[in-house]
C-alpha cells in the first residue's frame, strides 16, 4: 500500500459542497496552457457536480496568478478552482497523493495541465467507468495538436518476446490488426474499447474505490514510471484498465519537460525510470530477459547508426542504462 503524504501544503481551500468528481491538474510553469486546461473544462463541463483542483509545484511563472480572479468573477453557485501551492517541486504522484488525500470525490480525473478536453469527454469517461463494478480506470483518446492519434494504452508489464518483436521489426511479417492488438502502444490504432495493462497518465478518470484499495503513486518516482507502477498495481490488485476511444483529450505533450531538460536528459530519464521500475516490480529473472533483450536491439541499433554515420548518442546512453540493469539483476543487487 502507498501512503499518501501532504506535507508542504501552504494553501488548500476545498469546496465543503460534496461533488461527485474532482478534477485534478498538477502544474509546473504551465504558462498559457493552465488556463486553455481550465477552459476547455468549463467550456465542455460533465453533467455531474464537480471541482477543480490546481497543484501547483512551486511554478516560477505567473500561470496560477489569474486563478483567484477568474474564481471571484464566477457566478455563484459555480464550481470553482482550488488552489493547493506547494513551496518545493514534489513530483507529479505526490502532488496527486495531496488530491487524494483531502478529496472524497467517488470519481477523480487526472489531467496534465497542457491538456484539452473535447465536448462530452469527461461524461464518456464517467459512464464507461461505472459501466462494470471491476473498471477502476478509464482513459480516453489522446490526440497531438495537429490531430494525430497519440499513443496512450500500453501492454503492462513489458516483456522480453513484445520488446524483440517490436524492437526487432518482427512485428512486419504479422498482419498489421494482430500485431497492434497483440502488442499495443505505437502498434495499435486506438479505434476501440479494450481492456488494457497501462493507460496513460495525462488523462486518467479513477474511482476513488479503487484508490482507497491500491494506494495512490509511489513517491518514489519523482517523473516518468510513476502511471506504469500504479496502473500495474491496480491490475494485480484485480482492477480492470479500460480505454475508450469516444473520450477525447488533446495534450500538447511534455511542455513543462522541454523547458527543463535537453531531449537526451528527458530521454535519459524515461528510460532510467523505466527500468528502475522494471527492478522494483519484476523478477529477477524478467528484468534480466527484458534488460538483455533491450540490449541486443539497441546494440543492433547502434551499430547501423555508426555504419550510416548518424548520432549515436542516445542509443549509447540507452545501451549503458540497459548494461547497468542488466548485470544488476544478475548479481541480484
């Protein structure tokens, strides 16, 4: 079980009316995209009572200033935005352990605050999740700006045959329909609803049922992993993970990552996270299968970068990440 933690709280003012759903946004210099967030939501708003709750990691810009106006200039009766501002940057799963901690909403929806919700979104995520007593988590259909699918439903754990098949281009030789239902994530388009291993953070509708069973995230994970620890622990514990493609959310996409790490610190960090995951979830003997055969695709990708005289940076990093993991789970460290 993980605990929830709310320290370093400065300000949290709950509505004392029960709604039905708490909308939770966790922001980090969100700039302009905090508030089209916060539009999207007020401008295509679920039928059901709800609030909103901002988590602010200690932002540096101006993009929670509006907040406080934007709630006077409100018609009374209104739902209104909660601020909680935390004087240090916890993270993204402990900022949404605060949420947790101190809301009793039965339905919760987690938002990334550069996200934009499309009319009827929240009320598709709402009805698929109380469609079956076992559905815990809903996501919805992820799109980039310009209208393209992003890929948000993951196969959970990963496994050794699915990273070769992917990685290896074996995935070819299969009809496209299988190997997309079969492996998920890039492979697959998205178009129907499915029980599923991992959804993505950026959108996630919850029961709070659920999370009074599994805990909410590991604190341990300061960014990146953190939804493929939970979202694992919420299907062992016997929950279902449904996406529903009738949902639609667009994300514009690691905009607080780009302002704070090159591509190869962020990529660097996705997959050092991804692993650590990997050890603490895993067996031994899966995180060696895994880690090896991630070593024999980025070996193999790195040796046709070399011979076709492209960056070999990122590979390299990747090779030694998977090296470190590799002989860890070997010497059972």
């Amino acid at each position: 079980m993980v605990a929830f933690h709310t320290d370093n709280l400065t300000e949290s003012h709950y509505s004392k009316v029960p709604v039905e759903l708490c909308i939770a946004i966790v922001n980090w210099n969100g700039g302009p995209l905090l508030r089209r967030c916060i539009d999207s939501i007020r401008e295509s708003p679920p039928r059901v009572s709800y609030e909103i709750v901002v988590v602010d990691n200690a932002s540096t810009d101006d993009s929670t200033a509006w907040l406080g106006h934007e709630n006077a200039a409100e018609p009374i009766g209104e739902p209104r935005t909660t601020l909680i501002e935390n004087s240090e940057n916890l993270g993204y799963g402990r900022a949404c352990n605060q949420v947790f901690a101190q809301n009793n909403a039965a339905l919760i929806l987690l938002l990334n605050n550069d996200t934009e919700v499309r009319p009827g979104a929240i009320d598709s995520l709402i009805t698929t999740l109380k469609s079956h007593e076992q559905i815990g988590a809903c996501g919805p259909r992820i799109l980039n700006p310009d209208g393209s699918v992003q890929v948000s439903a993951w196969r959970n754990p990963p496994s050794a045959w699915a990273i070769l098949l992917s990685g290896l281009r074996l995935h070819k030789v299969m009809p496209a329909s299988v190997s997309g239902e079969l492996l998920l994530g890039k492979h697959w388009n998205h178009a129907r609803r499915r029980k599923v291993g991992m959804l993505s953070g950026a959108a996630m509708m919850l029961k709070r049922e659920m999370i009074d069973d599994v805990g909410g995230f590991d604190e341990s994970f300061h960014m990146y992993a953190e939804d493929d620890e939970w979202c694992l622990r919420m299907t062992r514990a016997g929950w279902w993970l449904v996406f529903e493609p009738e949902a639609v959310v667009m994300h514009h996409g690691a905009y607080g990552a780009t302002s704070r790490w090159t591509d190869l610190e962020r990529s660097r960090r996705i997959t050092d996270e991804g692993l650590r995951f990997q050890r603490l979830c895993l067996s031994r003997s899966q995180l060696a299968t895994n880690t090896l055969a991630n070593c024999l695709v980025v070996s193999l990708a790195y040796a046709w970068r070399k011979l076709t005289g492209r960056p070999t940076a990122e590979v390299r990093m990747k090779l030694e990440l998977y090296a470190k993991y590799l002989k860890l789970a070997i010497l059972g460290r």
